[in-house]
C-alpha cells in the first residue's frame, strides 16, 4: 500500500526567504515517482516538480527543489525566494510500481507574509 | 492545450437528489481520473479510466455513484440520491500515459457540490 504524510497543516514565511514543506512516503515497491501540487485558492492543481526513485539528481525547476532523501523515505518541497503568490495550499503525491493513480497527502497551507 | 475542463463549476442540490457532472480531458489523453477533495484534505481517488474502460474504482466509492466515459473521450459522474457527506469538491484529471516527469496529470478546476 502507499502512503504519503504531510505533517506541517500549515506554514508561514516571509517574502523573499526559503521554505521547506515536508512529505514523507512508504511503499515497498523499488520503483516510484514523487510529485508535488500547488492549489491556490481558485481551486485548480498545478503540478509543480517530478522525483523519480531511480534519479541520480534531485529534481529542480526554477525556484521550486526537490529535497531527495530515499533512505529516510522524505521529498521534501524547498521554495526558494519566496513570492506572495506563493500563498497556496501545496500537495505531495506518489505514484509507485505497477499502480496507474497517484496518491495524495493532506497539503500543507502556505502563507507568504510580505 | 484547452486544458482539462468541467462543468458545472458549481451544483447546489437538495439532498436526494441525482447530480451528474461532466469532464473533457485533453484530447490525446486516454487516462481519465475523479477525484474527491473535501475541506482540508488532498485529493481522493475515485475511479479511472483508460480509453473508456474503467479500470479502477476505489472501495470508497459507493454503489450511488457512476461514472462513464463512452468512446473513451468526456467522462460523467452521477451521484444518486445525494447525502450530506456528498459535499465535496470533485476534481477530474487526465493524463497521456502513467503520470511520471513527463506526463504528469493535469487537473480541472473541479465542480463544488453543495447539498443543502
């Protein structure tokens, strides 16, 4: 079974500063991938990064990294520079093995205080 | 790219009451997804589709809700006499081939169900 943990319900930082918003995973299986989902209050999912299991690197894309650590089943989100617009309830999924449906964690809630 | 789209955006309905929403995916997707969300949480599994077999469909899923997706294009999902607990945001989702870096999925921006 898949299993995908937010823990921080909501988080507060500062315009311009970084942040990292937690996921941890379990599954068994050796092969899987990890997204993550930003929902501003309009209520659309915007898909943000993508970390395989069987990557080398952790996955960046502009501002947004991934913070990898297979040994300690976490992918961590790390936002850099922070924007207001940033304000957005973010999402970790995972997808692994033979399983066609990403699973979602509870989100966390971002505020970026100006 | 027109996206994923959904109608209605928003149902309000008394409780009993059938509803029926519809998705459009991409049109070269043939993996369609419905999603569950309520307040505070992410997004729940449903059912999913390939083409127009339904493959999936989650043991959460009560025998009042359908869903269809005939020619394997637009999909519906009907909720027969609606509940309280019905209430939630309903997200549709679609994909061109298992979601990974390359292909993740691309949501809607859902249909707000309301029972009164």
């Amino acid at each position: 079974a898949q299993k995908i943990t937010q823990t921080q319900p909501g988080m507060f930082v500062q315009e311009k500063e970084a942040v990292t918003l937690d996921c941890t995973y379990d599954t068994s299986d050796p092969s899987y991938g990890l997204f993550w989902y930003k929902q501003p209050s309009s209520g659309e999912m915007i898909f943000l990064i993508y970390q395989g299991s069987y990557d080398q690197q952790n996955a960046t894309e502009g501002r947004y990294s991934l913070n990898f650590q297979k040994a300690r089943k976490s992918a961590n989100l790390v936002i850099s520079a922070s924007q207001l617009g940033d304000s957005a309830m973010y999402f970790c999924a995972m997808r692994a093995g033979g399983s066609y449906i990403p699973t979602f964690g509870r989100g966390t809630s971002l505020i970026v205080h100006p | 790219d027109t996206g994923v789209s959904q109608d209605p955006r928003h149902k309000i309905t008394k409780r009993g009451q059938n509803v029926t929403f519809r998705c459009d995916p991409i049109s070269e997707h043939n993996r369609l997804y419905w999603y569950r969300q309520t307040l505070g949480q992410g997004p729940e599994f449903l059912t999913y589709f390939q083409n127009e077999a339904q493959l999936e469909k989650s043991r959460l899923l009560s025998d009042r809700f359908s869903a269809e997706r005939p020619k394997g294009s637009f999909s519906t999902l009907e909720i027969q006499r609606t509940e309280q607990g019905d209430s939630a945001m309903y997200l549709c989702a679609s994909s061109l081939a298992s979601p990974d870096r390359n292909q993740p999925q691309h949501f809607g921006d859902g249909t707000r169900l309301s029972i009164l």
